[in-house]
C-alpha cells in the first residue's frame, strides 16, 4: 500500500503527489475518479472511459438495498 498526503488549496484543489501518479500511470489531462467507499476517498486512474472505470461503483449499495429485490420493490410501489 502506498500513502502520500496532499494539502487542500482555498479553491478545495489538490495536487496528486508524484509517487502515486507514477504508480496510476497518470499524465497531465488524464481523468480520474474519485470514489467514496465506507467514509475513505479512493482514487482511481479513469482508464478506458468512463462506463470502464466505473465498473463495480455501488455494489455495496446494491447488496445492501436487496439487488434486484429492491428493484422489484421500487416498480411495485409504482402500481
């Protein structure tokens, strides 16, 4: 695992320290996502577009919430 800190700017920036742009693989124009996983702030690198990236985001939402159970739930609601 690899820790590195970053300071928050007044305009609410940050700069990713060069170890971990090196470990992503990240160059300048690259997009990344930021992910909010149990109270902790992920970062990934956005390789692949969005739709690859994001790829898994909720699944703890979606267990939690029943899977397709709570789909089921909302459509019937609807009626």
């Amino acid at each position: 695992m690899a820790v590195a800190s970053a300071k928050l700017t007044d305009k609410f920036q940050i700069t990713i320290p060069v170890a971990v742009r090196r470990r992503l693989g990240l160059k300048a124009g690259d997009r990344v996502l930021l992910v909010l996983e149990s109270g902790e702030v992920v970062l990934r690198a956005a390789s692949g577009g969005w739709t690859e990236s994001s790829r898994g985001l909720g699944q703890e939402l979606w267990r939690e919430e029943g899977g397709a159970a709570a789909i089921d739930r909302e459509r019937d609601s609807w009626k």
